[in-house]
C-alpha cells in the first residue's frame, strides 16, 4: 500500500509541472500581433522570426538581414495626403502595424523648416513618428519580442529660398528631438560604437575581435539595451551637431535595379560579408526579395502605394522575413506516443531537419521527431561559411549528447544562422554533389514547446518566465529517477506476483501517464 501512495506523490507532481509547462506553451503559441488594418502574422510566423533573433544572437548587427519599407514610396506621399484630408491618425496606425509586422527598417524622408523636422509630402512631424515608435519600443522591450530597427533619414530643405543656409542652422538640434521622442537610452549611438570598439566587444565574421566591427545583436538588445540605429543618407548633419546619427558613410545603399551578382565560393562570401550594412532601397516581388535576402542584401521595399492599398505589401514583407522555416513551420505538434503503452515507438516532434533540394539547390527547415535517425550539420571552428556533412546517422540525442557530438575535433554540431550562411551551405552541399538530403542541425524546443534553441538538446529556453517555471537540467533528474524507480518496482512486481495484481489495472494508468507525460518535452 505504500508504495501506491508513494507512487501518487510522484504522478501528481509530475502532472503539476506538466500543467505549468502547458500554461507557458499556450502562451507562447497564442500570441498574435493584431491590428485592424493590417493583416496579422500567424503564430507560427512570430515563433518562427523569433527563432531566427535567436538563432543570430551572437552575429553582428550590420550583417543582419533587415525588411526594409522606404516610408514615403509606401505611404507618406501626396497620394495619401489627398485621400487623408490632414489627419494623420490613421497615417500613425499603419505606420504601427508596420512595426509590430517586424518590419526593421525604415527610410524616412524629412525636410527642414528651421527648427523642426517634418516627413516630406505630409503635415506630420519627425517627432510624431518617434513617439509612434517609442511606444512600440515600450510595448516589445522584453526578451520574447525586442528587436532592432535601423532607421534611415534622408534630410533636405524645404524651402528653396533659404535652402543654402538652412542645412547650416544652427537651431535645429536633433538631439533634443530625439531625447525628447525616444529617449537617447534606446538609440545605438556612434559614441557607443566607439566604446564598444575600446572595449573590444566588436567583431569580424570570424568572430575575432576586431577594430572595425559591430557589437553581437545578443549584445545591443539584451546588455546594453538598445532598440535603434539612426543614420543618416544625405550628408546634412554634422557628428558633433548630430551624435545619435551615423553619417552615411557607414551605410552601403544602393538604389533602384541591381543585378545580383551573388558569390558561391567562400572567398567571395567573405568578400561580400566585409561590407557593413548592405541595403537595396528597390521595387520587389514574392521571389525576387527572397533572392535578395539570401544573398545578404537587405531589401528597403520602395514598391509605390498609399494608404488605401499599403496593406497589400503584408504577404511581401512576411515572405521576405522568414528566411528559414518552410511555409506552415515551425509545425506545433505535441508529442505523443502512440498508444500510450511504453513498447511503442518513441516520438519527440521537437527537434529541426534542414532539408536540402539537389534539383533546385533550395534549403528549408521543418521540424521532425528527435527520435529519428538522420545525419547532422557541422561547422569548422567559428568560421561562418565552413561546413561539413558525413554519413554518421544518430537520432538527436545521440548525434550531440553529454559525450560530445558526431562531428569530427574542431568542428562543432551547428546551423546556419543567416541568410548568407545558408547560402554556402547550399553551395557546399551541391558541390559534394549530396542528393536530396535531410539534416540534422542545432534547433530544438524540447526544453519547451515552440521555444527554439541552439546549443545541442540540453539547451533550455531563455525567456524569463519559461525559466522560472521549469528548467531542464534540473527537472530532467528527477523525471529520470521517477521512471527509474517505477520500472525497478514493476519488474520487481511482475516477476514476483505479490499479491497487489488487484491492483494492475491502477498501476497500468499511472505508468501509462507518467510515459506520457515524460514524452510531453522531457524525452530521455
Ligand atoms: C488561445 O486563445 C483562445 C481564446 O482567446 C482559446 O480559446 C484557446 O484555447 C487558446 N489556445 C491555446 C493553445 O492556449
Ligand atoms: C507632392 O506635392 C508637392 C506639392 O504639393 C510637390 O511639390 C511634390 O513634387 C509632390 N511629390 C510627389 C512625390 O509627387
Ligand atoms: C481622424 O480619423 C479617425 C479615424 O480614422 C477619427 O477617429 C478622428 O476623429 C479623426 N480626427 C479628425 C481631427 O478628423
Ligand atoms: C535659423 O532659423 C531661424 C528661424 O527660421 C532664423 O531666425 C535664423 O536666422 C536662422 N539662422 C541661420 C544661421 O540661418
Ligand atoms: C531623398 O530625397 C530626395 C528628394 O528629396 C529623393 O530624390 C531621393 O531619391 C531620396 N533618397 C532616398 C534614398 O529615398
Ligand atoms: C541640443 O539639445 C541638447 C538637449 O537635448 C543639449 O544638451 C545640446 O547642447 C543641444 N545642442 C546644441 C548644438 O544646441
Ligand atoms: C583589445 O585587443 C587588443 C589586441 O588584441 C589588446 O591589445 C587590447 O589590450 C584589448 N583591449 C581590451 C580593453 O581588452
Ligand atoms: C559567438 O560564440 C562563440 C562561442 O560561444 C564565441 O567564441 C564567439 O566569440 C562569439 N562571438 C562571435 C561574434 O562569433
Ligand atoms: C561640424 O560643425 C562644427 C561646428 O559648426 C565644426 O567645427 C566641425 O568642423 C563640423 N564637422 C564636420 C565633420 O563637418
Ligand atoms: C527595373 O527593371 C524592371 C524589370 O526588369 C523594369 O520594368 C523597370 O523599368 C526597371 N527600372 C529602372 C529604374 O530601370
Ligand atoms: C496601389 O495603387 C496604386 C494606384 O492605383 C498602384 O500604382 C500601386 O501599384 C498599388 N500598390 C499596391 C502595393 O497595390
Ligand atoms: C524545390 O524542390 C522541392 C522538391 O522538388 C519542392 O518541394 C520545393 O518547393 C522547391 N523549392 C522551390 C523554392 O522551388
């Protein structure tokens, strides 16, 4: 009898972190950013743009890939303005969906009127659309949804007459618009650059410290705290009259139609990836801005519309931003065994297969059960663009566990992380001449459902209020020794047959419940 009551203390405690894991997962999987106007992104497009932040957390800032929208080719143009009649309430609502769609850049075209800046073509003011921003700095400034925005201003004069003089007025003073409609605490300064850079907290691609790179996005977003990089694209201010704003030699923009001329050999990607910043302010459509992106241009949408059909670019910007996951993934499948009893197989939907296309050099990434067996991605040392693929197939667990992982010394068990990354993976693949290929790499959520991590299978989720409820490691123990246990003692039971077999049909559904709820995210 006591071990039945033994037996209940440990399935009940399992169903209540059970329960608090279900409570954290419905969270994550409910959330929706919605506006009236604008289309919503899927949940499975918010999980799946915050697993790729994650995933490059530890790149640096200006070899990101950012989902431009030049502001006044989009919506504050004279086309607007006639249909608008001068209110600008609804200008600013679009103008926030835009944000909380995740677009990350913008292009904004200001003029000068002495002391103040207005948007071009509109009656709105430069500091109207910072207040639009800072509160959706203050409404996503948290781990699940902080992100970095670039923003581009392109600064003339309004008035003709005075235009000589005016770029020299000595009363415009953007700092003090800036303080007072964002707050210099979450703008990147170039001041914060410099110390960055003295601190050796700025890297090359070989994630070498270096004298001319960019702080990690890990860096900006989580230490220092920052949201906004503010450049400049004409030559107007002055870096000791304007220090919030880099000068436009810091940006690589191009305009208008470029043809891609995209390296596939490492050398070239380097090459490519020296380049700070790289942006093409240019009309897309559904395919030509993913090939943009993966060749590590940055598109600025400059396709013309207005307020009435600016709504119709939703499908292009959310397109362009998923450079990873296929279309419908992150798949947010529960893990089940299939009939309850412990001889079935195992099933674990929450590890990622990059799958490799040889007929149209494509890769995609969609989630498949850990328990499978399948090769695995590895990464020389901390080179971005080196990677290697052998035939040594494991299920996840075995291809990176405690031991260490499948891959050879010096390499590590990995992933591509941007978009440019993936590309010479791709040109690795089909040089090696790989068929069709499915491929383990460094993404999982088995710590907890829809939270993507790298960092092998132990990785846990680093938001907050996940953590403090359950931790991998440390729940991962005691789940263990439970099973442990319980199986000593049905052993010990069916071979002895005390006389507790009235009681076999209970024993069976507490077994059963407790295999269940070990396959909810605990597979071991
Ligand atoms: C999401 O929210 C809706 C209502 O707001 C609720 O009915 C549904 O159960 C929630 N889904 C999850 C997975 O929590
Ligand atoms: C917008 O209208 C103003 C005059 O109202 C004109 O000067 C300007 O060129 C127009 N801009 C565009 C992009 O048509
Ligand atoms: C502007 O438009 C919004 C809705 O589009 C409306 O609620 C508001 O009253 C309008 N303001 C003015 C001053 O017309
Ligand atoms: C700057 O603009 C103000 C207001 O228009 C004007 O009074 C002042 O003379 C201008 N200063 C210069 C240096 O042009
Ligand atoms: C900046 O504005 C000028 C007109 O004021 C325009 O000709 C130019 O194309 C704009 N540049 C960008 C990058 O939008
Ligand atoms: C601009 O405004 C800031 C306050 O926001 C002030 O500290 C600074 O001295 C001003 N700069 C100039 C050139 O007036
Ligand atoms: C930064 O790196 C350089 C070269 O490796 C070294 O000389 C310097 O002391 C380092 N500075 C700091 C603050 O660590
Ligand atoms: C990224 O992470 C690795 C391993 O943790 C570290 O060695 C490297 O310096 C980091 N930074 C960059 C920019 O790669
Ligand atoms: C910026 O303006 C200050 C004061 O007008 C001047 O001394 C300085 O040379 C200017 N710097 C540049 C880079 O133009
Ligand atoms: C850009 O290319 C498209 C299609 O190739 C063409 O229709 C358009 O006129 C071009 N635009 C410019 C500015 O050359
Ligand atoms: C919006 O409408 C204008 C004028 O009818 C058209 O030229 C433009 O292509 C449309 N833009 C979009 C994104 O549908
Ligand atoms: C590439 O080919 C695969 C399989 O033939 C197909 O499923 C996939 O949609 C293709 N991808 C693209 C971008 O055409």
């Amino acid at each position: 009898m006591w071990i039945l009551i033994y037996l209940f203390i440990i399935w009940s405690s399992l169903r209540t972190w059970v329960a608090a894991v279900d409570f954290t997962v419905g969270d994550i999987v409910n959330e929706t950013v919605s506006t009236a106007v604008w289309p919503t992104m899927s949940p499975q497009m918010t999980v799946a743009f915050r697993s790729q932040r994650d995933v490059m957390g530890n790149l640096t800032i200006d070899q990101l890939p950012y989902v431009g929208l030049n502001l006044r080719q989009v919506l504050f143009n004279n086309q607007t303005n006639m249909i608008n009649e001068g209110n600008n309430t609804r200008l600013l609502t679009l103008f926030k969906s835009m944000l909380s769609s995740e677009v990350n850049a913008f292009v904004l075209d200001l003029e000068q009127h002495s002391n103040d800046l207005m948007v071009a073509d509109t009656t709105l003011l430069f500091s109207d659309v910072l207040t639009a921003l800072q509160s959706f700095i203050f409404s996503t400034q948290n781990n699940l949804y902080a992100n970095i925005m670039v923003l581009l201003l392109n600064i003339s004069a309004s008035m003709p007459e005075n235009a000589e003089y005016s770029y020299q007025n000595q009363t415009l003073n953007t700092t003090s618009i800036l303080d007072k409609n964002i707050g210099s605490t979450f703008i990147y300064k170039p001041t914060d650059l410099q110390s960055d850079r003295a601190k050796n907290n700025t890297w090359n691609i070989y994630g070498k410290s270096s004298i001319d790179g960019w702080p990690t996005l890990g860096s900006v977003l989580y230490e220092q705290k920052k949201r906004l990089v503010i450049g400049e694209l004409t030559d107007v201010l002055n870096e000791t009259t304007a220090p919030y704003i880099f000068p436009h030699n810091v940006f690589h923009y191009e305009q208008g139609n470029i043809t891609l001329d995209c390296p596939s050999t490492v050398e070239g990607l380097v090459n490519l990836s020296s380049v700070h910043w790289r942006f093409l302010d240019s009309q897309f459509n559904s395919v030509d801005i993913k090939e943009y992106i993966s060749c590590g241009v940055s598109p600025i949408i400059s396709n013309p519309a207005y307020i009435n059909n600016v709504t119709h670019l939703a499908d292009l910007i959310h397109g362009g931003n998923v450079w990873s996951w296929d279309n419908n993934q992150p798949s947010v499948t529960r893990s089940t065994s299939k009939s309850g009893d412990l001889s079935s197989a195992l099933e674990a939907y929450n590890c990622v297969l990059l799958y490799y296309f040889a007929n149209n050099e494509t890769v995609t990434w969609r989630v498949d059960n850990c328990y499978n067996s399948n090769i695995g991605l590895c990464r020389y040392k901390n080179t971005a663009f080196k990677w290697l693929v052998r035939s040594n197939k494991a299920t996840y667990f075995d291809f990176d566990s405690y031991q260490g992982s499948k891959c050879p010394d010096q390499y590590t068990f990995n992933i591509p992380r941007t978009p440019l990354e993936q590309r010479s993976l791709i040109s690795y693949l089909k040089n090696a001449s790989f068929p069709d290929t499915q491929i383990w790499i460094d993404l999982n959520s088995i710590s907890v459902s829809n939270c993507w991590v790298s960092g092998g299978p132990y990785a846990s989720c680093p938001y907050e209020k996940v953590i403090s409820r359950r931790n991998f490691v440390k729940m991962m123990v005691p789940a263990s020794v439970c099973s442990f246990a319980l199986l000593c003692i049905v052993v010990y039971l069916s071979v002895l047959k005390v006389p507790i077999y009235d009681n076999r049909k209970n024993w069976r559904r507490v077994i059963n419940k407790i295999s269940k709820s070990e396959l909810e995210g605990v597979p071991s």
